[in-house]
C-alpha cells in the first residue's frame, strides 16, 4: 500500500505517515491503532505533543510487528542543553514504552538560543548509545543545517518543513535533495486553508476522480517530499495512503507549484526567528 525512501544512513521510511498531533488517550490510541491496521507503518509524535505514550500503545496492540513500524519523536525547544537533551531523548523512549525510537528530530532550531547543535551532538550520542535509530531536524533552514555538518560532520537525514500549496518549499527542497536529506512536510493539506479549494487543484481531481487532498499529497510526493497528513476517521485515513496507483503529469507538478505565496506560512512560523519550548 505504499512505497519508500531510502535515508542516507541506509534505512528505509514510507513515502507517507500519519501525524498525530492532538491524537490523545484511549480514544487518541484506538484511532493510531485503526491506522496502523489500514496499512500505516510511519507514525509522527513528539515530546511536546504529550502522546508518545499514547503511540506506543497503539503500536504494542496493533498487531503490526514493531520492526515495521518507523515510529518518530522530537525534541522540544526547553531541552537543548545536551544534558537535558539526552535525558529528554530518554525519558521519550521510556514515555513510548517501546526499547527505541525509529527516528528522533529536533523539533525547532531556536537560533535565538542558539544552542541548537549542541541538541544535534545529544541525538548523536543517542544514537550511538541505540536510544534512536535515525537523526534527523525539523524546521531547519539551510544555514542551520550546514552548521550542523560543519561542526559535527554529521547531517541530519531528515528535515521536517511546513510544506503545501501555499508554501512550497522550492529552495529548501533543493538544498535538503543536494544533501540526500529528505524533506517531510508537515501541515501538507495546509491545515484545512483554502489552497485545497483552489480551481487548479479541483479541476485536477476531477481528471483523475480523486479527492483535491489525494491530488495534493500525490503532488507532494512527485517533488520527492514525504507527507505527513494527520486524521483521526478512518475513510480519510484510507484516503491519504492511496495514492501509488496514479501519477500526474510534469505539467500538473509545475501549474500546482505556481501557488506558492511569499507569505505562505499558516502561522509565520519562521525558523530564523521563530522560538518554540
């Protein structure tokens, strides 16, 4: 039901996860758990979030055995200093209820603190120490990035980014690609803003009978992104993981790309300057 990307670090991850942000609790476990039954196996938390404990369950009852699961984490901003960084990490994994995460980011780079990469040498350490499988970032621009090689020599091998219609993240994208880090977008359907609505993508889906959401995830995919898209029903949850029996063309790619903004953000959450705890 759906296909992968191969990390830098030789791992591999589906090309499409489920988000589950505000996904709490009993109620937030059993529709983790539908998900992971409809063929889900990437599942995004974080530290922040408050449910990694709640994803563990879901991945311990499921079923699915737990070395197909790529299950994520992510540091929170409160916890850059390496010390309370790895005790984070591992405080995650014991929250999870699981030996290891799959994949652990750092969840802001926080410039303003700037103490964003001694957080990176933590995740290293991390993983070193088996915690965590994958490193990786969110919300990281360029500079950020090259920082972290720079003074690590280890790049992350993903770099999670708002990423839809409106913000289509073409330079990051490039520079993530130069570097075979791979881009997740998060908020790919645009947190329900009007760019589903838009009269290309409509008149897109109705060439192919799909839903302007598949249209948008699959373009995402044709960029080489992977998207995250969070939903708790089942049917739509069906719906945003079928999308490898299609393909647009080059041009429906580059027309969809045309709807970026400049001021695309959904809430100016501007890495250079945004600050997050």
């Amino acid at each position: 039901m759906t296909e992968h990307y191969v990390l830098s670090d030789g791992f591999q991850i589906p090309k499409v996860g489920l988000g589950t942000y505000q996904l709490k609790g009993v109620d937030g476990s059993r529709r983790i758990e539908q998900a992971l039954n409809v063929g889900y196996r990437l599942l995004d938390s974080a530290f922040n979030y408050e449910n990694e404990g709640t994803v563990g369950r879901a991945i311990r009852n499921s079923g699915v055995p737990r070395d197909q699961i790529t299950f994520t984490s992510k540091l929170a901003g409160r916890h850059h200093d390496y010390q309370l960084a790895f005790e984070a990490i591992e405080e995650s994994v014991m929250r999870s209820g699981l030996d290891y995460i799959d994949l652990y980011l750092i969840h802001w780079p926080n410039p303003k603190e700037n103490k964003y990469v001694e957080a990176w040498r933590a995740l290293i350490d991390a993983q070193r120490a088996g915690l965590v499988r994958s490193i990786g970032v969110c919300n990281f621009l360029p500079e950020h990035i090259q920082r972290l090689e720079d003074e690590t020599g280890i790049l992350p091998v993903i770099n999670q980014v708002e990423l839809h219609p409106y913000f289509n993240q073409a330079k990051q994208l490039e520079f993530d690609q130069a570097n075979k880090i791979i881009t997740q977008a998060w908020s790919p359907l645009g947190r329900q803003n009007a760019s589903l609505n838009e009269a290309i993508i409509t008149e897109i889906s109705k060439r192919y009978n799909r839903s302007n959401a598949q249209i948008v995830l699959r373009w995402l995919l044709q960029l080489g992104a992977l998207p995250i898209p969070k939903s708790g029903h089942i049917l739509r949850q069906i719906e945003n993981l079928s999308l490898f029996d299609f393909n647009l063309s080059a041009e429906e790619v580059a027309l969809m790309s045309t709807l970026t903004r400049e001021d695309g953000r959904n809430k100016d959450q501007n890495p250079a300057v945004y600050q997050e705890f």
